[in-house]
C-alpha cells in the first residue's frame, strides 16, 4: 500500500510526499534561513530565501528520481510511484531490468541528472545581473546537488552507486544475486561506518550534526540488510520445487458415491478436508469442488455420483512435482488462485500447494519460525503478509536465474 499523500503526478507518474518529508522542509528552511551572513545581507528574507532554496532541493531529488525514471520506462518497465520523504526519493519501478547494462543504465540515470543540475545550476548562479538571492539560492542548490551526486555514486546498496556495484558484479559473474550480495555487503559495512562516525563526533567532539551522518548511515545499513535478506529469499526460491512445499492436505474419496452420500459423510464433518479428490478403479477422476453443489437442485443429490460432477484433473491448474517453486509462485498470482494441484510423475496427485505451503517451506529453509497458526491464517485468506512480495520476486526469478528482486532505486540528499 502507497504511503503519504499523493500531490499530482508527473509524466503519468503519481507523485507522493511522506509525512517525513516537511521535517526536512522545516529543518533545511530553518538551517538557511538563520544563516548569520544571509540575515546580514537580507534580514527577514533569508527565511524566504531559505524556504525557496529547500523546494528547489527538493525539486531536484524529484528531477533525479524522475531519471530513474525515464531510464526504467525507456526499458518497458512501469513506474508506480515517486515517493519524497525525510532522505531523499523512491521511483519504485514494476521490477528490475533484465540486463547489467539495462540495469546500469537505471542506476546511472539519477546521478548524471543530479551532476546535469550542478552544471547547470552554476552557469545560472553566474549570470550578470543576476539578482543576489537569486544567485545566492540557486549556487547553493548547485553545490547540493554536487553533494547528491557524488553521496549516491558510494558503493553500496541502497545508493545508487550500490546499484552501479551490484551491475557491475552481476555483469562479471553471471549472477543477479551475487551482485546483490556484493553490494548490499558494502551498503552494510559503509552505513557501520557512518554510524560510528557520526556518533563519535557527538560523543567525543560534542558535534551535534554527526547526528545526521550517524541516522544517514543506520538508514543504510538497515535497507543494505533488507536487500541481503531478499537475496537470501531468492536463493531459498531456487532451491526449491512444487514437490518441495506442496502438502497432503486433502482427502481422496469414492468417485462413485452419490452427491448426497458425500455431503452427509464429509461435509458436515466440523474440520473437514479443504479439497476432495474423488477416484474409482484405482485411478483420480478429479476434484469435487464444493462450489460446484451449490449449483445443483437438491433432486438431483440422489442420483448424480461424483464421477459424474467432478472437475477432471487435466482441467484444473496443475503442475508437476519437479517445477521450480518461482514458477508456482508466479502461476499462483497470475492466474489469481487459491491453490494448486500437484502432479506425479504418473499422473496422480502429489499433493496441493497454497500460498501457507509456501511460506512455510521457505521458513523452514530460512530457519525462521513461522507460527502454525499464522501459516494456517494464510491458507485461508489466500494472501501474504503485508510487505512479503513474493510474486514479484517469483516472477523475476522465474524471467532468470540467479535473479534480483525488483526493488525501488533509492536516493538520499
């Protein structure tokens, strides 16, 4: 779900602002505008001048993020949003490029807009007769985005440089996640350092705007380990097949009973089985859909048997044990199911696969303890837990292996 409070769009691009993001616009406008030189110089209008010089800052993380942008549609990739917020802007793009160099081309696109900015930016400030706050506003917006461009171009995730890394780590070893793994490392190790930085500044020099390197570096370091867990996750995805986290919970019953003798034995049973299969003769004739009673006249329960009402197997959304679990991850979300059936070798049926199956196989691999009762909830709402995007990274594991997870580009001022 799209937080903040959308203001517009640009481009067809829905824009929103964080609540986080007036914290920064007070705090930029109140750095500037108490500035004793511009208070010398302007007197009151230094407030305004610090106020304008802050939407401009932000109008330029908007015409970064906006670059990212342009680059992930010249791709054919879909734009959701643009988010700003307390460190900068979010483009969150529909999912990753296919390519290290398409990939490279996204990361690369904020900066050089950012360093465009500087160029231009500068050879405005110095303009003849140019008005001094004017020249003052827009030099210092120019000196700022030199700043932005040379702070996203660090080697770590979620930096832009870190994504320039994970391209070129990818590119070198064929593989999406190792470049991933290389990059979110750095992140990791890079935002350590900031932090300790920042808080030695306070602790031992009593400098207060260490402050600001030290939440700068935990923000780091915190979204570096967000996308090694996602790393992770794809590498338990591959590993994984239908076979591997399908379950047993169904039940196979007589194909040649009646409707009415089904109903009366299973249904009004109080924890009956979430799927019937019905078989005769040794084989599965398919599966009885409960759903499907509802549309018969009672009349008709006496002598309609199952065999005659159930759905065949080759007409149910099926797959095999060995399909890889990204493939019954992305049929699940295209096609909008609850569950799947899961096929033999020969024919017969393995077993189901849902969205709780899923889940708590890759618990299981990740050795994270997932509740019963939370997988159990799962199986019957048919939906993930808030935030767990495993379609998408299903899907893009899937289009190629090893593979990243789609992921906003992110952008700190």
């Amino acid at each position: 779900m799209q937080s903040g409070w959308r203001v517009g769009s640009i481009l067809g691009i829905p824009l929103f602002i964080d609540s986080s993001w007036f914290v920064i616009l007070a705090l930029v406008t109140i750095s500037y505008g108490l500035d004793p030189d511009w208070h010398q110089n302007w007197g009151e209008g230094a407030w305004l001048m610090g106020f304008a010089l802050a939407l401009l800052l932000f109008s330029s993380v908007l015409l970064h993020e906006l670059g990212h942008s342009l680059a992930a549609r010249a791709q054919a990739i879909a734009v959701n949003s643009i988010t700003l917020f307390l460190f900068g802007g979010i483009a969150a793009i529909d999912r990753e490029s296919s390519t290290p160099m398409a990939a490279f081309k996204v990361a690369i696109a904020g900066p050089l807009v950012s360093f465009g900015l500087f160029l231009s930016l500068t050879g405005f400030s110095q303009l003849p007769d140019l008005p001094a706050p004017v020249a003052v506003i827009t030099g210092s917006v120019a000196e700022i985005n030199l700043v932005l461009t040379l702070f996203n171009l660090i080697p770590g995730l979620p930096l832009d440089g870190g994504q320039v890394l994970k391209a070129l780590v990818w590119k070198i070893t064929d593989s999406r996640i190792q470049g991933i793994r290389w990059a979110a490392r750095s992140g990791q190790v890079l935002g350590s350092v900031a932090m300790l930085l920042g808080l030695t500044l306070v602790l031992v020099y009593q400098f207060f705007s260490g402050l600001w390197i030290a939440a700068i570096g935990w923000f780091a370091w915190r979204n570096a380990a967000s996308y090694h867990q996602v790393s992770n996750l794809q590498e338990a995805i591959l590993s994984l097949t239908a076979g591997d986290a399908m379950s047993r919970d169904f039940r196979v019953i007589d194909a040649n009973q009646t409707v009415r003798q089904f109903a009366d034995t299973y249904l009004l049973e109080e924890n009956h089985a979430p799927v019937y299969f019905a078989a005769s003769e040794g084989r599965y004739r398919g599966m009885v859909v409960v759903e499907d009673l509802r549309n018969l006249e009672r009349s008709q329960w006496e002598r309609l048997t199952l065999h005659q009402l159930v759905r065949p197997l080759a007409s149910l959304p099926s797959l095999r044990e060995n399909t890889p679990l990204a493939e019954a991850i992305t049929q699940l979300e295209t096609l909008s199911l609850a569950r799947l059936t899961v096929l033999t070798p020969a024919d017969a049926v393995g077993g189901i696969l849902d969205r709780g199956d899923i889940v708590r196989v890759l618990g299981d691999r990740l050795k994270l303890r997932i509740p019963p009762p939370v997988i159990q909830r799962i199986k019957e709402e048919g939906q993930y837990p808030p935030g767990f995007q495993l379609g998408s990274i299903a899907q893009a594991v899937s289009q190629d292996r090893p593979v990243l997870a789609p992921k906003p580009v992110q952008t700190q001022p």
